[in-house]
C-alpha cells in the first residue's frame, strides 16, 4: 500500500439561493503552489481552500485532510468528511 501526500485546492461557488458547493478540485506539485492556486482562484470564486491529504495511489482514497489555507467563502470539508 503506497500512501503519498499530495496537495489539492478547491474553489466554491454559490449554489441554488444562498448555498455554497465546491467546484472542481486542482491538484498542486506542493504546499507552496496550493497556497499560489488557492490565492488566484479566489478572485474569480467566492472561496477557495488548500488541502494537504493522505491519498493511497491503489485504492484511489484520501484520508486525513488538512487545512494549509482558505480564502472568501469556504464550506469546511474536513467536517463533512468526519461526519
């Protein structure tokens, strides 16, 4: 089992009346370029936020996401994952 850490930034959008909803994750080479993605996309998203996760490459699965950074209007994910 490989289990490598990799970097995502998703951007929210509004939904349907006052609701927000994630729009298509991206994936960063590090932290660093997450936090880059996360900042430009921001301006053109009501939010967006970079995630450090563990993903295992051969079951496709991520596990224990955390926060780098967010920015405007974000849903928190790792929340909803728990749950």
């Amino acid at each position: 089992m490989a289990i490598r850490e990799r970097f995502v930034v998703v951007p929210f959008r509004h939904g349907r009346g006052s609701n927000i909803i994630t729009g298509e994750m991206r994936i960063a080479n590090s932290e660093a370029h997450a936090e880059r993605i996360a900042e430009s996309i921001a301006g053109y998203h009501v939010g967006a936020a970079a995630f450090a996760v563990l993903v295992d490459d051969e079951l496709g699965e991520m596990m224990s996401p955390r926060l780098i950074v967010e920015y405007g209007q974000t849903i928190d994910l790792i929340s909803e994952a728990i749950a």
